[in-house]
C-alpha cells in the first residue's frame, strides 16, 4: 500500500510540476515587467528541480510519471490563448497564473489527502510543490 500510494503521488506531483512549467511557459514571452519575469523565471526553476527529484523517485520505483491530462491541459492552453488575445498585460498574466497555482494547490492537497500511506518523502515533495504554487499566487497579487 505504501509503494502504491508513493507512485501515485509522485506521478500527480510529477503531472502538476509538468503542468506549472508549461503553464510559465506559455505566458513567459508577453511578461513586460521585470520583476514579475523574475518571479515567474524563479518559480518555473523551482519546478524544474522538483522535477529532477521526482523522476529520480519515480526511477526508483520503475515507473515513467505521469503527464498532465490532456484535456485539462488543452483547456488552459486555449483559456490562456484567449485572455492574452484579449489583453496582452501583465495582469492577465498575474490573472490566469494566480488560478493556475490555485488549481494545483487544489489538487494537490487533495492528492495528499487520497494518498496518505505515501511514504514521507514524496509527501515532502508534494508539499514543497504545494508550498511553490502558493507563494508563487502571493508574489504576484501586485500584479492583478
């Protein structure tokens, strides 16, 4: 049980940390202040060694991770698509990334919750990814 709920949570952990650098990604271009460039430049480093943690776990377990689903992906690329075509400006930016970090605090708490025999680590894990989205959200509140 607690192999299985390891991999279960480092495969959703590994799905939010894919979806967050994406997500950084697809906005990175249109940032025009450099400060909040900064913060979203930290946050999606972050990600990436988060990244690196997991799939060493998940390695150990031989397992590939997970993905982001697709259609919750595809949702945000063309919600995101379509607020930048609106307006172009840092608060759309600030806007569509505040929810993003409050979609996976979200989900992730409630992955946490699903998966308690997960062993400490991958809990710590999930939690330091947790704990990104949320300062990310608070670093950024100038900006809405």
């Amino acid at each position: 049980m607690i192999e299985q709920d390891t991999i279960r949570l480092l495969r959703e952990c590994d799905a939010g940390v894919k979806m967050g650098i994406a997500s950084i990604d697809d906005v990175m271009d249109d940032v025009k202040s450099d400060s909040l460039r900064q913060y979203l430049s930290n946050c999606r480093n972050e990600h990436i060694e988060l990244s690196k943690e997991i799939d060493t776990l998940l390695e150990n377990y031989q397992d590939d991770g997970k993905d982001p689903n697709p259609i919750a992906k595809g949702m945000s690329t063309m919600k995101t698509s379509f607020k930048m075509a609106m307006d172009k400006s840092d608060e759309t930016i600030a806007d569509l990334m505040t929810d993003g970090c409050n979609m996976g605090v979200k989900s992730l708490n409630k992955y946490l919750n699903q998966y308690e025999a997960a062993s400490e680590k991958s809990k710590d894990i999930c939690k330091r990814l947790i704990n990104l989205e949320e300062k990310l959200a608070v670093d950024i509140r100038d900006y809405l």
